[in-house]
C-alpha cells in the first residue's frame, strides 16, 4: 500500500470484498519466518515443528525432554521443544537446526566443525548436539571441558568424544 | 559368515542401459528379463535401480544397497565401487537403495544380493560382489574410448573419472557412456585393481550423508509423512503375554483429530520380532499431538498372562547362581578339550571368579516407527530397519502381495544396535492399515522402547581356572547361563547357544584343558540380537578373570596374557576356525605401548588391558582410570583394531571410538530388571545412558595397517572396553566388579 503510494497510484479499491477477521493465534518467528499458530495453544512445540511446518530435523527424544534431542533455540536459548507449550511461545524468535545455517547455504562454524571432525554417527541426535553447543558457545565463547562435560545430550553410537572436539574446534580452543 | 551371493540362481553384471545417454551397471539375473525402473533413465533419482549410473555430464550416482544405522555403509560400499571405476569421488552422488525385490514365479528374487547392516557382514559381502560392478563399468568405458580412438584398451588407463591415453590426453567418462552402454559386456568376471593403485580405499572420507545431517536436511523414516495418513500412537500391555481387561474409548474419541481406537494383538504362532510385541490399543489421529492427546484420555486397564507373574529378573540370577553351583548336565557343551581332571590332579593353585551381568535395551535414538501406504495391489512403505528383506517377509505374510507390489525404502536409519533386525513394528504399522483402510504413520515412543523391547538377557558366568607348576594356566572349566535370543525362533534346542557363545572366543585352543558349558535359562521375556554379543558378556567374563589370575599369581597381568597367548602362529582351533595369534598379540602390543604399560606398577591411576578376537578380526583396549571418592576418571582409553583391509579409515575410527563409549555406556549405568513380568524401566531416569561427564574425552584409535580382506568392524571394540576399564579400576581402588552395572557396584563395593 505504501508503494503504490509511493509511486502516485490511487489506492487499491476494497469495492464489496469484506477482509477476513483475524485469526487470533500465536505469533512467532521460526527460523526467520513469520507464523501464527492458530491451533491448540498446549501444542508442544515439537509437533508445531514437525507436523505443522514439517520442519523435522527437530527429533523426538525422551518425554521429558531431558536427553537432548528435541533441542531447539527459543530467543537465543536452548529449550526442549516437547516441554514447551505453544502458549508460552508469543512474539517468541525459534531456530531449529534447520536455521542454523545463512541464507547463502554457508554453515554454521560448529556444523562445520562437526562435518571436519566427523562428529556424527547415526545422525539422530547430531541436530539436539548442535544447538546445545550453539548455546554453549553463546554463554562461553571458550568453554572448558567442564562446560562441555554438562551438555545434557545422550548418544548410542559414541559420538561424544568427536562433539567435544568439534565445540573445541569452533571456538578455537585446543583439543 | 555369509556372503551377498545367498540364492542358487546365478547372478551377474549387466548392461541395463545405454541409449538413454546414460550408462547403468547392474545385477541381472541369468534367467530373467531385467526391468529398467524408468527413474534410472530419467532425472528421477528416487528410485535408484542399480549399482552405478554414470550421466554424459560426468555425474555419477552410485547406489548404497545395505542400510545406513550410522556404521558407515551409506560411505564405504559407494567408495568400493568407486574405486574399482576410477571415479571422480566429488562428482559421486551416492543414493541409498530401497529393497530390491522382483518376483520370480511368485517367490522374491533379491535384486542387490546383501541388504543388511550392524552384522558384521556388509563390508565382506560388498568386497566379494560390489568391486565388480565398477569395475565392469570402467571396462565398457574403456573399451568405448579404445574404439572411438583405435587404441587398444589395455594401452588406456583410468584416473578419476576419465579414460587417459598414452600420449596424454584425457577423455573424460560423461562423453563415452552412449558409446559404452552398447558394447556387450564380457562373460567372465573382470580383473580387478591391484591394491597399489586404489586412490579411495585406505583413505578417509567423511560421511556422505554429513552436511544433510548438520542441516536437518536428512529424513529418517520418523520424518517421512503422506498428507492422508493417520499418526499412530500405542497404549502397549505391560506383560507380553497379557491382555486387556477394559477399555472405554469414549474421551480419546472425544478428541478433536481422534479418528479410531483399535486395540491390535500379536498373532500366535507367529515367530517374535514378526508380529506385534505385546497386546496393544492405537490411537490414530490426523497428527502426532491429536494422537497423544487421545492416547493420555485412553481408559484401559491390562491383565498379566498365564506366565507374567513367574518372570522376574532377580529370581532368574539366582536361579543361573544355582544352576552353576550345582553338577548338573549343562544345555550344550560347547568346548571340552583335554582332561580337566588329570589337569586338576596337577593344580599348584586354583582360581574361580563369578560374574553377573544384566538384562540391557537397546535404546534407539529414533524410535519404533513406520510409514505404511497399502493400495489394493501394491504396499508402499518407508521402514527403519536393519534386515529390509525381514521386513518384507513380514508384509507379504501380512498382506498376501506379490513379491515385487511390496516396496520397501530404507533412509538412514537413527540407531540399530539388533533392534531392526526385528520388525514387530512394521507388523503393528501394517495390520493398522489394513483395518483402517488409510496410509498409517506408527509412532512409539523412546520410553516404549526400554518398556517393550527384545532384550540382551542377563548372564552369569562362573569360571575355574587350573594353574599348574611354573605359573601355567593348564585348565580353563567355563560355565554361562543365560536366556537364548534364539528362543522361539525356529533354531533347534541344540543350537540355542550359538547366539550366547562365539565357540573360538579365547581362551579357546590356548588352554590344554578347556572346558565351555552353556546353561539354557527359561525366560518369556523377548529377546534378541543385540550388538556386540554373544562377545561383550563372555569378554567380560574372561578378561576380567585373566587379570583375577593374575593378580592370584601376583604378576603383571599382560604378562599373564602374553603367557597364554604364546608365540605368534597360526592356531588351529579344534573343531575349526583359526587364530591367528601374532595379530592379537600385536594390537595387545600396540594398546599397551601408547598406554605407557611399562608404568603399571608405579602408575598414579590404575591401567587395565584386554583383548579378544571376533571372526577374523582383532581388537584390544588399554584404559587407564582413577577412583576418587565416589567418582570414577576414566583418564585414558587407547584402542587398537586389524580388521583386515581398511575401506575408510575415518570411518573406521569413528566405529571404533563410538563402539568404545557405547560400550562403557552400558557397562557404567544401565540394567533392565522385571518383576511380575513387568520392565521396571519406565524412562531415560532408571536407564541412563552415560552423560558426556562420564565418559573419557577422547578414545586414542590405532589402526593396523592391513592387506587382507576386509571384515566388519562396527562392534569390533565393543567386547574389550569395559574389561579393561574393570581391570584398571581393579588396579585403582582395589575393587574388583565381577557384577554389572559397574557404576552400582563401586558404590557398594566402595
């Protein structure tokens, strides 16, 4: 509307049509995108993730979301995405891992890491790894390996020694 | 060990497309007209209907046949194809194959040869059959350009992903393929690469699938969906062999998005890991939370079966407790070599250790799940599964379909561990959507995982070692008790020990009177293959008690070791197979000298050593940890394997750092326990996994280098971590932990 303005044109005519009432909803931002959740405000947002936006690097770990692969970024932070309720979730700014990377398909320094040091085994729960990281390396930029020893994350295949290296690794501390 | 090459019809490489402008190599059959499926000819990558695809832009598609559970087979098979074709491995795209399956006078042919994976089995299989598939398409390539160019074809080499001529020029692959998919391919087996001139294998390649991984990009079989399919969620009975007393299905129905509840029931007769687990209700909703939230208004109640109340895992480990105390006939002797008595007659000292070890889960990281679209003459699924010619046994049986109408797709699956190699859960996802006449999502949760589950049993290990004069080691006498993963399947009662006791596992033809009896223990909780065994129990057992030996003769227990193990030779065991001892001997050298062994004694940590040998391969452990209070350093973990030939040596590591810490994982926290025939594990809380702050911060990985063919290596290091870390703990605090889980048991012992 601004535009058309802008470039002198009359204002487009509304004529009969009767705009649409807004629906009341959740609005959030997910991986730089605008959404408005108009479903069940208790929804975890797990399944807003992966059924709603088919966003599914996300994964299902335990209930309670204590093992750490349901991880995702809620303003910054990592949060269990299974714990966390739609309604809790207003105005809130969410990555998953698929928004780690730029819009230019440049990789995150950690996922980049995590390829060099080749920190991946079934690959299951590489996605709940990154963001606990990501959200290390935001609080401490060099963490210790005491830091690193309080990632909540489990794993079978054995993946914990080549993640310690790749966290070391994108924030240039020695292994 | 089985090759890819398990049907009697013969099968060879082929020719199955050259005038599209792209050359196809696949496997075809004798006697049988091999359809092109049209996403080979077209830009259509789905379906990928052969081994290697080569397009005249130079872009190869390589096809990985076996399951990708993160042992590395999605990277390794491609690149041993690869090789063999001299391809430009940055210009490879590798696709993972679906189950190859045509129909021969209505029984399945297997299109792929071997499709499974955490076997041990994929990469011999792969060595014995896949090489030739590059190696026929470089042939064609190169006989293509020694046309075009009258040069004869063996005055041509091949150099990632062009042909080469004498004088210098180069043609690269993409513009020979129409030429090359009209030339007749040769009847016999081609000549393949001397080992000199690989460029892949024996270098390290990152995994394939790694950047979809970081990005979230990769769909597991969780991931895949159709729009009209109905999310699958159940309500499992607690006992496998019970059922449900009441349901009232009013308020789940009441849930908007609820669409039905059906309670499904295990077929009988039907062996386990083919049908449903236990009784159970589905929720199917038009998504997952609808479905969950239906699920938690579900009002039922179960009752335990005939037998529920007698399963108990604290009675069965004292019963095995007294079953070995006793003299009684074991269920199988499976070793008895020499004369224990006339042995025993000699003895200057005796030893005798037990060692308890408990019922485990497997634990997958991605859940029991399956994506099911039945038409009325084709199925269609998507399946995380380790054996997907398993899985489509399990749909024909269920469906009545023509072999080549079930489609099965295998993405990269998050987890095996054995768990896949059963496929109650395709059963479940299958007879759902018959009823319901709609594609089905099946969806368990992590939790129903450990609940439900075809466990490791339980072992209990009593051992008695005869030491005669001059420290020998002159009588080994071995007993197990445990509850066979084979129970129930099929195999005969005197095989049931085959998946308890590997018969060559040491001491076996080391000791002049050996002695290993197994003891079957009746149990109606599932069981199943579980990764590692029947190796990671006995290794245990018998790792730990050479260091009890040890210890009994107040030595260096390498020294012990070195003893047993004797001069590098060949050892013939009785009853076949082959040691080869100089191997062992030599990755047991390698861990110790990196650990430093030479400062055992005086060490300020403890140090503890162990080595086994599984199918031809070797492996060995040194672990140095410490004790401080309550809390258990593991300081230092060296790890050497010989697997043979090394395809991917970053794979390899990767297998053999993440075996170790799965390893010490589950010797560390966890136990499966039951009562009343009900799993007491409900959740993560009672079955921890080891966090990231117990396990060491880093595996130091040796690997030997190795001109012999290839063996599977993804359980390799599994059998020896956890003895060695015993021993080293053993050697820091005095405590010996004859009783898993450790954790548990330093608390008590402490």
């Amino acid at each position: 509307m601004q535009q058309a303005q802008a470039q002198g044109l009359p204002p487009a005519t509304t004529g009969d049509i009767t705009p649409e009432p807004v629906r009341e909803g959740i609005d959030l931002i997910v991986n730089g995108e605008r959404f408005r959740h108009t479903g069940d405000p208790l929804m975890p947002l797990l399944w807003y993730l992966r059924d709603v936006l088919r966003l599914t690097g996300t994964k299902l770990g335990d209930a309670h979301g204590e093992d750490g692969y349901d991880l995702v970024l809620v303003n910054g932070k990592a949060v269990s995405a299974i714990k966390r309720p739609m309604a809790k979730l207003v105005g809130a700014r969410v990555t998953t891992v698929e928004g780690l990377a730029h819009a230019d398909g440049s990789l995150h320094p950690l996922q980049q890491a995590f390829i060099d040091e080749d920190a991946i085994g079934c690959g299951y729960c590489t996605p709940g790894w990154l963001i606990a990281g990501i959200d290390l390396l935001t609080r401490k930029p060099k963490p210790t390996d005491e830091d690193i020893d309080k990632l909540p994350n489990r794993c079978r295949c054995g993946v914990q020694t080549r993640v310690r290296r790749a966290i070391k690794r994108a924030a240039g501390v020695k292994a | 060990m089985s090759t890819g090459l398990q049907f009697s019809r013969r099968r060879f490489l082929q020719v199955l497309a050259g005038t599209a402008g792209a050359l196809v190599v696949g496997v075809g059959y004798a006697d049988a007209e091999v359809p092109i499926p049209p996403a080979m000819l077209g830009d259509d990558f789905g379906r990928l209907g052969a081994y290697v695809r080569i397009d005249r832009d130079g872009n190869v598609l390589i096809g990985a046949r076996d399951p990708d559970t993160g042992t590395g087979t999605a990277t390794a098979l491609p690149r041993i194809i690869a090789e063999e074709l001299d391809a430009d491995w940055t210009r490879v795209t590798v696709v993972p194959l679906g189950l190859g399956v045509e129909a021969k006078n209505g029984k399945p042919v297997w299109t792929y040869g071997h499709q499974r994976s955490g076997t041990g089995d994929s990469i011999p299989a792969a060595w014995a059959d896949l090489r030739q598939a590059g190696a026929l398409a470089r042939w064609l390539i190169t006989q293509a350009a020694a046309r075009r160019l009258g040069i004869a074809a063996d005055r041509l080499r091949c150099e990632a992903g062009m042909v080469v001529t004498p004088d210098g020029r180069r043609f690269p692959y993409g513009s020979l393929v129409e030429a090359a998919g009209k030339i007749d391919p040769p009847n016999a087996p081609l000549p393949l690469k001397p080992p000199q001139r690989y460029t892949l294998i024996g270098r390290p390649a990152g995994d394939v699938d790694a950047r979809n991984i970081v990005t979230g990009q990769t769909r597991y079989a969780l991931d895949a969906h159709y729009a009209d399919a109905l999310v699958a969620v159940l309500a499992q009975c607690p006992w496998p062999d019970g059922s449900l007393a009441s349901i009232e299905t009013a308020p789940a129905l009441a849930i908007k998005g609820v669409v039905k509840v059906m309670p499904i029931n295990p077929e009988t007769d039907v062996a386990p890991g083919e049908t449903a687990i236990a009784p159970a209700v589905a929720v199917l909703a038009e998504n997952t939370w609808a479905a969950l939230r239906g699920l938690a208004e579900l009002k039922l109640e179960w009752k335990p079966g005939a037998h529920s109340a007698e399963q108990d895992s604290g009675k069965l480990e004292a019963q095995a407790l007294a079953l070995l105390d006793t003299d009684s006939a074991p269920t199988t002797r499976i070793r008895d070599e020499g004369d224990l008595k006339a042995a025993s007659r000699k003895a200057a000292r005796r030893v005798e250790a037990t060692y308890v070890q408990p019922w485990l889960a497997h634990a997958t990281p991605e859940p029991m799940n399956c994506l099911v679209r039945l038409d009325k003459d084709q199925a269609t699924l998507v399946v995380p599964t380790q054996a997907p010619k398993q899985a489509w046994s399990v749909v024909q049986r269920l469906t009545g379909l023509a072999p080549d109408r079930i489609a099965i797709e295998v993405p990269r699956v998050g987890g095996g561990y054995g768990r896949r190699l059963d496929h109650d859960y395709v059963a479940e996802a299958v007879m759902l959507a018959k009823a319901v006449d709609k594609p089905v999502r099946l969806m368990w949760t992590r939790e129903q995982g450990l609940t439900h589950d075809y466990y490791r049993s339980g072992t209990v290990h009593k051992i008695k070692a005869i030491i005669g004069r001059k420290r020998t080691l002159i009588g080994w006498d071995q007993r197990m008790a445990s509850a066979s993963a084979l129970t129930g399947r099929g195999v005969a009662a005197d095989r049931l020990w085959t998946s308890e006791v590997a018969a060559d596992q040491l001491p076996a033809g080391l000791v002049p009177a050996y002695r290993n009896d197994w003891y079957s223990l009746a149990s109606g909780m599932p069981r199943g293959p579980f990764r590692g065994e029947p190796h990671v129990t006995n290794a245990f057992a018998v790792e730990s008690f050479i260091d009890e030996i040890a210890h009994t003769l107040r030595e260096n227990p390498l020294d012990t070791r070195l003893r047993l193990l004797g001069k590098p030779r060949q050892l013939a065991l009785p009853g076949g197979g082959m040691l080869d001892v100089g191997r062992l001997l030599n990755v047991l050298k390698l861990v110790t000298d990196r650990i430093e062994w030479k400062n055992w004694l005086h060490n300020v940590n403890g140090m503890g050593v162990a080595c086994w040998h599984i199918d031809g391969a070797y492996v060995a452990h040194a672990i140095e940890a410490a004790v401080h209070g309550e809390k258990l350093e593991i300081v230092r973990v060296v790890c050497a394997v010989d697997v043979g030939r090394v395809i991917n040596p970053l794979g390899l590591q990767g297998q053999v750092a993440g075996a170790t810490l799965d390893a010490l994982s589950n010797a560390l926290n966890p136990a499966i326990t039951f009562r009343n025939g009900q799993v007491q594990q409900q959740g993560f809380k009672d079955y921890p996994l080891a966090s990231m702050a117990q396990l060491p911060n880093d595996v130091e990985v040796i690997l030997v280098p190795n001109d012999r063919a290839p063996t599977g290596a993804s359980f390799l290091a599994m059998p020896t971590a956890a003895p060695a870390l015993a021993n080293a703990v053993f050697r820091a605090s005095a405590v010996r932990v004859r009783r898993l889980p450790m954790m548990k048991e330093l608390l008590r012992l402490l």
